[in-house]
C-alpha cells in the first residue's frame, strides 16, 4: 500500500514582506515575545502559555509559515503526521535541569545575532530551534 506525503505551509509566504516585516516589527517584537514567553515558562503555572508562545516565535519573529505533513493513503484517507515526542518525564527533567536557563542564552544570543546582516541566517536557525532547546520538542 502507497502513501503520499504533502508537506503543507500555513500563512504568508512572500519573502520581500516577510523581510519588511522582520525590519519593521520582527526585531523588536520577537525580544518582547520571547522575554515575556521565557519569564511564564519559569513560573510553573504560565508554563503551557509560555511553551505555545516559544513555538510561534518563528511567526512572530518572521512571518514564517507554520508546516505540517498531510499523509494520504492510498485508500483516499487523509491524515496530519505527528512527529514522536521524547518521553514526558525526559522532557520534564530536561526543562528542569537545563533548558529553563540554557533557552535564555540561546535566545539572548539569537536576538543579539540577528542585529547585523551577517548573524541574520543563523538567529533564524536558533529561533527556530527555540521548542528544542527549551524541552527537546521535536518538530
């Protein structure tokens, strides 16, 4: 039995206004986002607010649309392909013990790379990795 996948991308796609944007409104508001996203994540109760505002950072950060992989079967059925999650508790540890604070250097130091040109591509790699740093969340 075939099956095909189709990876998808949700939102604006255009690169000329997705750079306009990241000039005008992405810079500064993705230190906000991630400051404020960071300082929940901290606090235990605004944990699952802070961890869905980490993972839109990308969006906020770039406009960059949101993907995911649509599987059809060959019967016609149609289904969204979650990616496999590192266990809970491995997770949980992890946040503990190191990615509370390693996810604030590693922001801290995408938001300072993305001041000049040539840091540009790497500060959208680390941004984009921010859901990993911080719980090992695969994506």
């Amino acid at each position: 039995m075939t099956t095909t996948t189709i990876r998808e991308r949700q939102g604006l796609g255009m690169l000329l206004l997705r750079l306009l944007y990241f000039f005008l409104v992405g810079l500064w508001l993705s230190g906000i986002w991630a400051a404020i996203a960071w300082v929940l994540c901290v606090t235990i109760i605004g944990l699952p607010l802070g961890l869905w505002m980490l993972n839109r950072l990308p969006q906020i950060t770039t406009l960059q649309p949101e993907t995911r992989d649509l599987v059809i079967t060959a019967t016609g059925e149609t289904y969204v392909r979650d990616v496999p999650q590192h266990n809970f508790i491995i997770r949980a540890l992890y946040f503990f013990a190191i990615g509370w604070w390693f996810s604030a250097i590693w922001m801290s130091l995408a938001w300072a790379l993305s001041a000049s040109i040539i840091g540009l591509p790497i500060s959208f790699w680390m941004f984009n990795r921010v859901p990993a740093i911080i719980t090992l969340q695969r994506s």
